[in-house]
C-alpha cells in the first residue's frame, strides 16, 4: 500500500494553497507502522512538503491549526522550553462528522456543515476554505476575528482557547452537531488538502459553497479517490538527506561535541505606523553607556532632524529611546545612523526597527531579562512637536501608562504590530 501513495505523491503535490502563513504551521506524517513523524523541517511550499512524502509514504498527513515561531521543534506545552512553544495566532477549525461512513451520514454531515456556515456568515467570521475530509463528514477552516497581543505566548494561546470554548458554546446551543474536543484546541491538527485519507483512499479535497449544495453523490464523483488495495510495483524509495544541519547535529552529538547555542524569547514593538509608508524613530543603547551621554547624543539629534518628544526606558541590560515623529524610510535611515545606536544594522537589514517590551525568557521559562520600565522624557519645542507622531504608538505607549503629551498633528491607524522572537546568544 504504501508504494501505491509514494506514487501518488510523486505526481501530486499536496494543495496548499488554501493554508494561510504556511511557514509558521506544524506538520505531521501518520506512518504505516502505525506511529506519528514530526516533520523537523520548515514547510513553505508544495514542493517541499512533497519531498517528505514521497520518502515517508504517510498514511496521512496533518498540519497545525495554529501558527508557531518554530513550528519544526514544537514540543508539548508542559515538558518543553518555552522558546519551543511560541504561540503566534490560530485558525478556528470545525470538524463535523457521521458515524460510520456512508453516504447518507456523509449526507447529514453536509447539511451541518451548511448550517454551521450559516452560523459563521451571521457572526461575521470569516471562512479561509471549506473540505471534504476524506471520509465521514468535513472541515470549516475560519479566519480569528481576535488578535491577542499579549507579551507571554502561553497566556495568549490561553485567550485564543477560551475565545473557542465560547464559541463552540453558542454553535453547541443553535443545534449544530460538530466535534466539540477539535474547535478549542490550539495544538490540534488537521487533514492537509490533497492528501489521501488512509481509512476510505479519497483524497481530502478543498469545495466550495456551490459543491456543497449539491448532493453527496455528486460531490463524491468529483473526488479522487485512491484504490489502496490494488497491487503495484514497488518503487525506489528516495533515501537523500532532507536537512543536513539536522545530520551534522547528529554526527556531532555522536562524537561527543556538545553544540547548543542559548536561546530566549522576547516580544517587541514594530515601529511602522499601520496604515501610511511611513515609521517612527527606535533608539537602542547598551547599559554600558551613561545615561547622561545618551541623553546629551539624543538632544542634539532633536536639534538636527526636529524629532518630537523622547521617551527613555531601561531594562537593566539596555536603554531604549522612541520618538513618535514618523519619517520615510530614508529619512528615518539617516535619523539612525546619525547615532550611535546599535539597532541600525537591523534597519538596514529588515527596513524596520523593534522595541523590546516583553520580558526575555530562557528555554525552561525562567526570566533572563525584565521587561523596560519608563525613565523619563526628553521634552521637544512646539516646533519639533509640531510635526505629525504615530497615532498607532501614541495610543500604544497610552495604555501602557506613560505620560504623553497631546500632540496637535497624528495620522495611521490600527492597532500597532507586535512579534516575537527567539533569540540566540
């Protein structure tokens, strides 16, 4: 059986266009020893995810409903460094079948389907695709209305759950049958589109509305479905290499070299205004350096590129400054290089800049760093205030409590960006 899906696999590659964020998702492998594979790479398109198949033979192949930092080390919430476990968002994902399989529970299975979607375009969430799962019933993958910005991955991955027992509360309560256990767990996976389902040989398949509302029957002539029982000629497996990092880590570990780079992870502030091409100024100093020469270096780059009110913070390792004032990229790349701050190769690197306001955390869990604290404010004239500053940060910096002037003149909108990092030391 398994000759007859690396066939399968070599001329079909999976569909995953309907799979938002691709790099960030988890994938797994069912084998026919009867056992789960972590793929240990990172998929980002067809063709990579079909390499590993055609090598593995998968019975069945998932992907993660949520979205990681590191979806190739995922490990258990519980037994594994946080820097393992950094929940970014989630899909909701509805799992509706009828048991056992046949055509009139598949039946049943379609028309709650269509309720739920009923449901869903009520409430105003929104479908990213709908699919055949191969088998008993289907799959309603939705778009989280909901960003959870929090700085702890775990307490938002917390939120995102508690988000999807309420729902699964209200769809429970209108009568819609689905499995209740899928919906709010952020960990679970789900059928990758273009895969054969072991247990019937149809392959699981994206549709649309329209399909839906056509009878079973009809539907099912439109699917693939593999002959899992019919006897082929054995193919040559491919035995290359898929990750030679991955080998060499190995190799090492054999020969006694112990190589393991320390890892944390933090959350920081982007500095593009959501809603205009344009960013506000990040300053990063090395504790290292007086506060009195940070400052003195800051007002005079006030004096030279009209910046708006600083703001200072420290966390003990390092001193980081913001101005609200927001410049064109090029402009904001001379700001930065006209100072002595350590984040301009960044700039130069990702056109963007990033303000640490999460604690650091080591891979067991444990604080390495505080987050920063508010030191003070290097006071503008009504001149250089007189200038456009960020709403987005504005409002941002407001609700984390430090004391901000009015300023006249402030454009963007929408909620500022946040990400998160692993960082190797």
């Amino acid at each position: 059986m398994t000759d007859i899906i690396r066939a399968y696999y070599r001329t079909k590659p999976s569909d995953l266009s309907s799979i938002t964020d691709l790099s960030f998702r988890h994938f797994r492998f069912f084998l026919s020893n009867g056992r789960f594979l972590k793929v240990n790479d990172r998929i980002t398109s067809p063709a990579t995810l079909q390499r590993w198949c055609v090598r593995y033979r998968p019975l069945d192949v998932y992907y993660s409903t949520s979205c990681w930092l590191a979806p190739e080390h995922l490990g258990r919430r519980e037994r594994t460094p946080l820097s393992r476990n950094v929940f970014l968002f989630s899909d909701i994902v509805f799992d509706i079948d009828r048991s056992p399989f046949s055509k009139k529970n598949l039946d049943l299975a379609r028309q709650d389907t269509i309720s739920l979607i009923r449901f869903l375009d009520e409430q105003s969430i929104r479908i990213k695709y709908i699919a055949f799962s191969g088998s008993k019933g289907f799959h309603v993958i939705c778009a989280d209305p909901n960003r959870y910005l929090g700085t702890d991955p775990l307490e938002r991955e917390d939120m995102a759950k508690a988000y999807r027992n309420v729902l699964m509360g209200r769809v429970c309560n209108v009568g819609i049958c689905c499995d209740t256990k899928i919906t709010p767990d952020t960990r679970r996976i789900i059928r990758v589109p273009g895969t054969i389902n072991s247990k019937s040989g149809y392959v699981c398949t994206t549709i649309s509305r329209e399909a839906l509302d056509r009878p079973v029957g009809e539907m099912l002539k439109s699917v693939q479905k593999i002959d899992l029982s019919a006897p082929r000629i054995p193919l040559p497996g491919d035995e290359t290499p898929l990750r030679g990092s991955r080998i060499i880590s190995w190799l090492l570990h054999r020969f006694g070299v112990r190589w393991k780079p320390h890892l944390f992870f933090t959350t920081s502030l982007v500095n593009s205004v959501p809603g205009i091409p344009l960013q506000v100024p990040f300053f990063t100093y090395p504790s290292g350096i007086q506060i009195r020469r940070i400052r003195e270096e800051l007002v005079q780059l006030q004096n030279t590129y009209g910046l708006s009110d600083i703001y200072l913070f420290s966390s003990g390792t390092t001193v980081q400054a913001v101005s609200l004032r927001t410049y064109p990229l090029r402009r904001l790349e001379k700001v930065i290089g006209a100072s002595s701050s350590t984040n301009y190769g960044a700039l130069l690197k990702y056109k963007q800049l990033f303000f640490r306001i999460g604690t650091a955390y080591d891979e067991k869990g444990r604080e390495v760093y505080p987050a920063p604290h508010y030191i003070g404010t290097i006071e503008a004239n009504e001149e250089q205030n007189g200038h456009f500053v960020s709403f987005p940060h504005y409002t941002f910096f407001q609700e984390w409590g430090i004391p901000l002037r009015e300023y006249i003149k402030m454009h963007g909108n929408g909620p500022v960006s946040v990400t998160h990092a692993v960082v190797e030391l």
